[in-house]
C-alpha cells in the first residue's frame, strides 16, 4: 500500500487515540502536505522533533492496526461487496442461478469477517 494512503487510512480508523498534539503534527505532514521545517516552526520545536513525532505516530498507528485489524478488515470487505456488485451486475444481465448461491456466500463471509 502507499504510505500516504496508508498513513491516511490508520489514521482515519485510529487518530482519534492520538493526543492532541500528535494529531495537529500528523495531519500538517499528511493531510496538509507541509515540510518538517514549517511543522517546527509553526509548532515551536525542531525539525528533528517534528521526524520523530511523526515515525512515534506512525509506529503508534501500525501497532493499533497489528492489534485490531480494522483496516485490513475493511479492506477485505470492500473488495468482496466490490466482488458482490460484480456478480449482481452478471446476474441481472444472465439470470443465471448459480450467482445468487455465490452472492449469498460473499454476504455470509462478510458478516464472519
């Protein structure tokens, strides 16, 4: 996964057990796209304070993510409603039996997941 996309998406399931601080830096660097020397000087503290919040964050939020898994859940349900539409759209233009079973075991997964 890239690392913005995957920074923004722990942080989209886990920031909010980030303090307050640590969230206003991580959102500067990723969401805001600012550089560590405008972080620094914007929030009073080094360039290399501003680094090593930031790696502290990102370590913080994988570790979440190692624990819960709700992003790779939510990724692996994303792909299998994905994976539903498909079949519905096949369904719909062949009215063939078989998909509907395959949908239904689709749906059932997801609500095991």
């Amino acid at each position: 996964m890239e690392s913005i996309v995957k920074q923004s998406l722990l942080y989209d399931f886990y920031g909010e057990l980030l303090t307050e601080h640590q969230r206003n830096v991580y959102e500067d660097v990723v969401f805001n796209d600012m550089s560590l020397a405008e972080i620094a000087e914007e929030q009073g503290i080094s360039r290399q304070g501003v680094h090593d919040l930031i790696k502290r964050c990102d370590k913080i939020l994988s570790g979440y993510e190692d624990k819960l898994h709700l992003v790779s859940k939510f990724q692996q349900t994303r792909c299998m409603v994905e994976e539903i539409q498909k079949r519905t759209r096949q369904f719909k233009e062949t009215q063939e039996a078989d998909l509907i079973a395959q949908i239904e075991q689709i749906s059932n997964d997801i609500l095991e997941l």
